[in-house]
C-alpha cells in the first residue's frame, strides 16, 4: 500500500494500463490533478520502479511514460479497484 496508496498513483498506473503515454496526454486524463501533484506523483512512482520515463531529445521536449514489469504486475488489482469503484457508485 506504500507504493500505491495515494489518491493520484493508482490513477496514473490504471490510465498507463493502456500503454505508452505522453506526459501531457497522461495529465489530460486525470484533470483534477495539479500540475506540481502529477510531476510529484510520476517522480515517485519512476523512483519505486512501477513506471519508466523517457525523454525525446526534441523541440519542445517529448517525455513518454510507460510501466515497468513491476508497474505490469498490479493490473489485476488496478483492474479489481475499478471494477469495485464502478459498483460501488451504481448502489
């Protein structure tokens, strides 16, 4: 629970479930999230090895995040927590 026990974390590894996502992409898709709370939230999820960053050496620069083998092996529980979610708002 250490490593996914915030509010943004499990979000930004459920949305990375899809694949491959640009920073901004990434961040459009959770709109409540600070600009500061997503680069603090992506920092410590890189730093516990769940996600991997890749830079672009373009203009304007490219950042891509993706997950780990580590980051993989929670999608069940990814999954089951939105499953639950989506029930739990329908009752």
């Amino acid at each position: 629970m250490n490593l996914i026990g915030t509010k943004w974390k499990p979000l930004i590894l459920f949305h990375l479930l899809e694949g491959d996502l640009r920073s901004g992409i990434l961040q459009k898709k959770i709109p409540e999230i600070s600009n500061k709370m997503f680069t603090q939230t992506v920092r410590d999820l890189e730093k516990d090895g769940l996600i991997s960053r890749k830079v672009f050496p373009v203009v304007p620069p490219k950042v891509e995040y993706s997950l780990t083998n580590r980051g993989k092996s929670l999608e069940d529980i990814l999954r089951s927590l939105d499953k639950w979610g989506l029930e739990d708002c329908q009752n």
